[in-house]
C-alpha cells in the first residue's frame, strides 16, 4: 500500500512512530512525506495534542517529555488508544 492510501489510523501511527523516534516533527516534511495536506498532518497533531501526547509547536510538534523516548517505548497504536478494533 503506496502511503497515498494510508487509512486515517495508519496514518497517525506513522506520525506516532517519526514522533517517537525523533522527538518532534515539521508538519511539511511529514505531509510531503506521507503525501497528504498539510492540514491533515495538523488535524493528527491535533488529535494527538488533545490526547496530551504532544506539544504543537509553531510548524510542527514535539513529543511531551523532550527527547524521543527510544525504542520500547514507543506511544500506543491508535486503534489502542481509540477502542477502534
């Protein structure tokens, strides 16, 4: 699956994963990236923000609690999160 047919869910657990590994991430690399609108990748910050997971930023967002965590850390899949499944 090209990441033009991402679900909304798969999505967001990629914008999780880049978080995670990077500690904060710009809202136009990852919309480049992930080839969807910039105001897509702000509604999943959004969401995520709401969730108190992380910080927006001016451009982007970082993960609450500074650095990236690591590995074995990593944020909850959404579906997790959300009761989705």
């Amino acid at each position: 699956m090209s990441t033009t047919e991402l679900l909304p869910s798969e999505r967001l657990d990629r914008v999780q994963r880049k978080l995670q590994a990077d500690g904060h991430i710009r809202i136009t690399a990852v919309s480049r990236e992930l080839g969807v609108s910039s105001e897509t990748i702000r509604r999943d910050l959004k969401r995520l923000a709401d969730d108190g997971l992380v910080e927006m930023v001016r451009g982007g967002a970082r993960l609450l609690g500074g650095e990236a965590e690591g590995p074995g850390t990593s944020l909850p899949p959404v579906a997790q999160r959300t009761g989705a499944l």
